[in-house]
C-alpha cells in the first residue's frame, strides 16, 4: 500500500488546556528531530492530530521511529485520495485486497470535518461498506461492534484519508514540556530504567555518571555511556556528564567509620549532582533507588541522603519490584548491557554491611573530619561532558582497551 502519510493521536496532551499549543509545539520539534534522516518528510502539529506528511518515505522505517517519541498514544498509516466518492472506494478496495487474505468481519467509521461535503457519516458508512460487501461477498462480513477490521474514513477540508491500522505509540508526554533533571546513572538495572521512565514523563535528563579510575575500569565508563545511548533514542541526544569520584571514595573509606561509608559517598554524589545541576538549571535529581532493594535504600537512608540538597530528588522506580524493573529494561533493551559485569564505583567501595538506619546527626559529624568543598570542587573542575546520540558504539570502541587486559 502506498500511504501517503502517518497520522497522530496525542492522547494525554488534550488535556492540557491552555498548556496545550506549547505541548503540541514540542511534541512536534521532537517529531521532526526524531524523522531528520528522511528529507522528503514534512511534519505538520495541528491541534488535534499530528500530520506526518511521507512524500515517498517508507512508511515502516517512519513508524519504527515514532515509536520512540513520547506524547504520542497511537498513529495509523493513512492514504490521502480525492473529495470523491470513487477514489474512497477504490483505496478502501486495494486496503481489502492486500490486507484480507481470509474471510472476516469488519466496520467502516467516518468523521467528518468537512461538512461541505456532500456526503455525510451515516451515508458514507452504508455505501462504501455495501461497495465493499459487494465486491468481496466471501471475504467480508459486517459486525459492527467487534469487527477484525476497522476501515476509517475522514472527511476533511484538504482531502479523504483512510487507515486501517491503529498503533499504539509510546504515551508519555513530549521530552523537554518537563523540565531539565539530572539523572543519576550508574550501570546498573535500575537507573536507566528510571531514566526511562521520567522522560516519559517529559523530562529532559542529563546523566550524570561517578566513575573511580583506577578502581572502575574504561569499560565501566564505556558501559554507563552506552546505557546513554540506548536512552538517548527517546529524546534524539543526552549529554553524558562524568564525574571524577576517586579522591572523594578514598577520603571517605580513610576517614568515615565503616557503617556510614555509604551514606556519606551518597551525599557526596548529592551535593555534587546539585552543583552540576546549579550550573546548568536542572530543576530535579533522578535516581534509580527502589524502597527496601538494599541496605542504603531505606527511608531513613534517604532522609540522611536528601540532607544536603533543597532541590527534590525523584525516584521514578521507588515502588516498583526488582522484577518489574527487569522487565522494562528488557523493554528498553538496557539490560543485556546492565548485566555486564564491569564494576562500579558504589561496588568497589560497598562496605560489607552499611548502615540500614543511618541518621542525619551522625552522617552531619563524620563529615567534619572532611574537607567538604575542597573534595567537591577538585571532582567539578575533572567533569567531562559529551554529548550521546542514538547509533553510537562505546563499547566496542574499547578492543583495545579489552586486549590489553587480557
Ligand atoms: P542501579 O541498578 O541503578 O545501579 P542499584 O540497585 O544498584 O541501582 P545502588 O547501587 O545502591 O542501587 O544505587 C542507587 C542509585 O544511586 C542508582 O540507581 C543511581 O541512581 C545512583 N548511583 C549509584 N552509583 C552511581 C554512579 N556510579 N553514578 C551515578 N549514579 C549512581
Ligand atoms: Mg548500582
């Protein structure tokens, strides 16, 4: 079937009210980047669908991106004929003919924004199902309430479109109508999966990765910037922001007694996501902490943890079972890359039992003995900041690195 365009349903975004032009701007900038390598493509965000205009683009390469593009609920490949009845009935013919293969019930449903046209919902319904019942008597069937095929027709002022298909999109609302955060990322199952999620939710996320050379290998680094990768299809690019923690982690194991070595690196990697995200007007931290999965990830913990920061810390996979969590990240496809197992900075320096219920008071007077802003300045001055798009490779990049270590 030749489709001529792909059109979109916003879903949760009509309910935006006055919010809602700035949404449906966004969600259409987000199209757009995410369909750039098809030059021929024009997209077109009205107020009550999205129009993606394929000029001869392939619909199917099309629809695998927007997929990935969060604010949209379902789309439908749509063929675009002349104001008549004729052209109607001979698309929704071809429809029949490649799509029907053996008998079936099915349905036609028209809207009409045109109500210039001279034939109404009803009538199109009647005489272009009995065109069809006539031309496939042993294909087709009418049922009107469960049909196996749902022909729609809609009648506007620029022409007749007509779909069969309904898609379901990847919901959410459009990256970047949230805000900026800062997300945590380790390497681990859990924070891409929350990473994932709070976009879904319109966030704009900068990552934020701790690495402690020589105690995490290059692969470790390699890994976390290729979980970025994977994320960075729902939203076109991510800055990737790493983060020397080796001075920090080694101060912290010389000098705080053993059952607060986790709470204490927590809030380093606190305070300093809340100065990176000072600098670059983030609005939230993100991380990857489930209530009750381990030892430092405890209401009490996180009450110690939260302490040196006013910004709110958000925590998109808190109630959710390390189960649930997997099976997103198999959605997403992170966690084949997750469970690979290079070392990371939280696992090197990991007492072997933190404290459950650290409290602030104390996790406040082991600090003293701590050169806080010193620590926290020489680690912001060794940041590095790259920017990830979807299709780059960082692991295999590092062959070399691999051969020398074996
Ligand atoms: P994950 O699977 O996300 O690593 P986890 O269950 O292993 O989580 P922890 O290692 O306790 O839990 O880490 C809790 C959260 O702290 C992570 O989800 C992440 O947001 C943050 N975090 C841990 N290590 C790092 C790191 N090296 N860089 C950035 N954030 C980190
Ligand atoms: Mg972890």
């Amino acid at each position: 079937m030749q489709y001529t365009e792909i059109m979109v349903r916003y879903g949760e975004l009509s309910t935006k009210g006055r919010n809602k032009k700035s949404f449906i701007d966004r969600l259409g900038t987000n199209v757009r980047h995410a369909l750039h390598q098809f030059d021929q493509v024009k997209v077109h965000a009205q107020q009550d669908r999205l129009h993606v205009q394929l000029n001869g683009a392939d619909y199917d390469q099309v629809m695998k991106q927007l997929k990935n593009v969060f604010g949209i609920q379902t789309f439908s490949p749509s063929i675009k004929v002349a104001k008549d009845f004729a052209a109607v009935a001979k698309a929704a013919e071809e429809m029949v003919e490649e799509q029907v293969d053996h008998p079936i019930t099915f349905k036609i449903e028209t809207r009409r924004s045109d109500h210039h046209f001279p034939i109404d919902t009803f009538e199109m319904n009647d005489k272009l199902g009995g065109d069809l019942l006539h031309k496939f008597p042993d294909k087709l069937k009418v049922d009107v309430h469960h049909p196996d095929l749902t022909i729609r027709v809609e009648i506007r002022l620029n022409g007749i479109f007509l779909s069969s298909e309904t898609i379901k999109g990847a919901g959410g609302l459009p990256v970047g109508t949230a805000g900026k955060g800062m997300m945590m990322l380790s390497g681990g199952i859990d924070s891409p999966v929350a990473a994932y999620l709070g976009m879904k939710r319109g966030v704009s996320m900068e990552m934020v990765h701790f690495f402690s050379p020589p105690y995490t290998s290059p692969q470790a680094l390699a890994k976390a910037k290729q979980l970025t990768e994977k994320l960075a299809k729902y939203c076109g690019h991510i800055k990737f922001i790493q983060v020397p923690f080796t001075e920090i982690q080694e101060t912290v194991k010389e000098k705080v007694p053993e059952g607060y070595l986790m709470t204490i690196q927590r809030r380093m990697m606190l305070r300093l996501a809340t100065a990176l995200m000072e600098k670059r007007h983030g609005l939230a931290i993100f991380n990857g902490e489930s209530l009750g999965q381990v030892a430092s990830q405890t209401m009490e913990s996180m009450l110690a943890i939260e302490d040196v920061t006013n910004y709110p810390v958000l925590r998109p996979v808190l109630s959710f079972d390390k189960a649930e969590i997997i099976k997103i990240a198999e959605d997403i496809d992170t966690y084949d890359l997750s469970i690979l197992p290079y070392e990371d900075c939280c696992t090197v320096f990991t007492p072997p039992s933190p404290k459950t219920k650290p409290s602030v008071k104390k996790a406040r007077k082991y600090e003293q003995h701590l050169d806080i802003d010193g620590l926290i300045q020489r680690s912001l001055d060794g940041v590095k900041i790259t920017d990830i798009h979807p299709g780059e490779d960082f692991l295999n990049q590092n062959e070399d690195v691999f051969a020398e270590l074996l």
